[in-house]
C-alpha cells in the first residue's frame, strides 16, 4: 500500500528541502489519498518529487511534521528508537550528564528531531510531554523505548495547557507506567538539592535550562546583596545562597513555587535567603519607594509574548523591569536578565537593556552572553528552537 502524499503549492518547497519540520496548511496544494489523524505521509513538491516524510494531522495548523528526508526509510519504530538513542547519546556520552540524581532534558523536540515530544529525566523518574498529535497515538511504543534506555522507575505524563485544542490530542496527566512519582522527589544538581513536584510543578516540573546560567551568576555573588525576580522553586537564590552571598530576597508570586522554595532551603541548610510572595512588578517598585540596594539583581521573568501580536506588550513588561532593577543596583552591580520568550531576539533584548541604561544614567557594560544549558540544543534547520537568553552586564 502506498504511503499518502501531501503536494505542495508551487513555490513553496525551500524550507522543507531545508529540513524545517513545520508544514502549515497555507504551503498544502491538495492531499492525495485518505491519511487519517497521526498517519504517516509523504510530502511532495508541486511536480510530485518527493521532499520528506512526516505525520499528518488535519486538527492541527501545523499539517504534517516531517521527521525523515530519506525517501526510503519508513516512519516505524525503528526510526523513532534511533532518534531517542541519538538524543540519549547527547545527554549521556557527550554531556556526561546521567548522574543517578541529575536532572536534565533527554529530548527536546524539533532540537532533537523528534518535533511534538519532550523528555526530562529527574532522577529515576521520567516525565513524558507530547505536543504532537502523531507522536502521542505512538506513545506506548515509545514510552517502551524510554523504559528500555533509560530504565526508569516511572514515567509521568504532563500535558501543555491548550495542546488539546492545537493539536486534538486527549491526554491526562498523571502516571504513565511503572510507580507514581513520590511527593519528595529530588536531584542534585551542582551539589543542591532540589525538590521537584512533577505533578504540580511548574514546566515540567524545574527549569532545567538554566542550570549552567545559575553556576554563571553564582560566580558573582560571595559576600553580595542578591535578588532572585521571579525566583519559582529557589532557583538562582539557592545557588547565590550557597555562593556565600550575603544575603538573598527571592520573589515570586506564586505561594506553591515559594513553598517548594523554602523546603529547598531547609533541604540544603541554607540561612541566608529569605522569599516575599509578591507580584515582582509591584514589589520591585517599593523596593525602588524606600531605596533598597542590592549587588546583584536576577531578572527571569515567564515567556511574555505567545504570538507577534503581543510582543509590544511583552516588551514594555521587560523594559519596566529594568528600569526598576537599574535603580536597585549599587555601584558595580550585576544584572542578570533572562528572556525565554523566542519571539524576542537577543539583539532585540540588548537593544532594551541599553536603552533602560541610558534612560536610567547607567554605564552598562555585557560581560556574558548565555543561552540555555547544552541539554537544550538547537537544531540549525529549525533556529525557532533557541529561545532562551540570558545576558550578564556590569553596571556603574
Ligand atoms: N528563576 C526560576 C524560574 C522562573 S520561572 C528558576 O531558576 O528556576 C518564572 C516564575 O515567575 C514562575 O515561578 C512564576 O510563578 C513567576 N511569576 C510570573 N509572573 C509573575 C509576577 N508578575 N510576579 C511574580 N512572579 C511571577
């Protein structure tokens, strides 16, 4: 039986001879032959010669994923148990990540080639994400291969609010196989303790891309006055803490991340940190109200803009915040400001942060330009991938 095809309009071909994995229903001149939802299809140009091969999905907007450009090679479990090895391989031979305790991404999505599905592993649980229609109707046949390669003692599933919509995917979280994860599940990372709620957490459940900007900013903080702005689980404060800072405010405005927060803490046997529960826009500026000073200010705000539409609205958001954290910085402070949303550039972000200096009478100098740690890479035929941003300057 022969594989359906997707034909292109003409002219529209480049970006997935290109490799990109998205093929919007705008770029489709017709279907030939009857895929249902998550069936394996083949993309081909106007003129009928063959381009990738992919999952097709009438509910979603993205039409098909393309996962494979050989046009020999089928989209079965061979293929998929290949693509996990490699990802595996990344975390495991070359990043030498796999500590028994370590908690780190072991696939993210089109970064991995594997467009609608992400895996971190903490500890000896695994927590499972399918934001592909395609990927999610395979999930048992995966989830095996998981099991296989990286031996879990359980495996969660977490859902992305809306996906359901997006994609017309019915899934539930909770725990997928093996045991459900305990409520005082932990890794270590860098030698700290982190508590992780896999069921209620955040993400899925830490920020695991920012591990190495934490040792970064770390560096920076013995004997100083640091603010950790949208703090969640402890995150940048827990390393300022351990640093030897001398002392530490995180804000967040969630109770349930501060709480997380505090037991990371006494898990750790930190003293020197103390959290407000506060919306971190309105806490900043009475902090400013009554000139408190710090050495160091921590800016890693959530994603602010979801589509282009909002992006003038997401930027007056990260322009405030470093009006207000310029004025609590002394003299040689350091500010730290992290962006995850992807619809904003570096440049774009740079650009703002020279600006609120320049506006706030500050010489700011860029001392790093980070991104996200290495188990978050970006695959160059699909740059949308990077998204996280961290800048590192020196203030006077
Ligand atoms: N820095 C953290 C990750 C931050 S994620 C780490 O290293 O792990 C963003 C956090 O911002 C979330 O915990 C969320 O609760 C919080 N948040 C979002 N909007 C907020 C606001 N207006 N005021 C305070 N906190 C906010």
């Amino acid at each position: 039986m022969s594989v359906p095809k997707v034909v292109l309009k003409p002219k529209r071909a480049q970006p997935f001879y290109a490799r990109h994995p998205w093929v919007f229903a705008g770029a489709i001149e017709r279907v030939e032959g009857t895929p249902a939802d998550g069936d394996e299809v083949d993309l081909v140009s106007f003129t009928g010669k063959f381009v990738a091969r992919g999952l097709f999905n009438a509910q979603s907007k993205i039409r098909v994923r393309l996962y494979n450009w050989e046009p020999d090679s089928p989209l079965d479990g061979a293929f998929f148990r290949d693509r996990l090895e490699r990802a595996v391989r990344l975390r495991h031979d070359i990043l030498k990540l796999n500590s028994p305790d370590a908690g780190y991404r072991v696939v993210f999505s089109e970064s991995d080639f594997l467009s609608g599905m992400v895996v971190d592993k903490y500890g000896d649980w695994l927590t499972v994400q399918f934001t592909a229609l395609g990927l999610a109707r395979r999930q048992e046949e995966i989830i095996g291969m998981l099991r296989e390669l990286l031996k879990p003692r359980g495996v969660y599933l977490r859902t992305e609010k809306g996906i359901g919509k997006l994609e017309g995917i019915e899934l539930q979280d909770g725990t997928l196989w093996g045991e459900a994860p305990p409520a005082d599940l932990s890794i270590v990372e860098n030698g700290l303790r982190i508590l992780v709620n896999l069921a209620e957490g955040q993400k899925t459940g830490y920020y695991l891309d920012q591990r190495d900007n934490r040792v970064a900013v770390a560096r920076l903080c013995n004997g100083k006055r640091v603010l950790d702005a949208f703090c969640y689980s402890g995150g940048f404060g827990l390393y300022a803490a351990k640093a030897g800072a001398a002392e530490v405010l995180g804000v967040d405005g969630s109770e349930p991340a501060l709480e997380l927060a505090r037991r990371n803490v006494a898990a750790n046997g930190l003293t020197n940190i103390a959290f407000d529960c506060a919306d971190v826009f309105r806490h900043l500026t009475e902090m400013v109200a009554v000139r408190r000073q710090f050495d160091v200010v921590v800016l890693d705000p959530p994603k602010f803009a979801r589509n282009r539409a909002s992006i003038p609205d997401a930027m007056k958001g990260y322009r405030r915040l470093h009006q207000l954290a310029l004025k609590l910085l002394a003299k040689d402070g350091i500010l730290v400001s992290c962006c995850c949303t992807g619809l904003i550039a570096l440049q774009d972000l740079e650009e703002l942060i020279a600006q609120a200096a320049v506006e706030g009478r500050r010489d700011l100098q860029i001392i790093e330009r980070r991104g996200p740690s290495a188990d978050h890479p970006v695959a160059v035929t699909c740059r949308e991938s990077g998204y996280l941003k961290c800048i590192i300057s020196r203030v006077n």
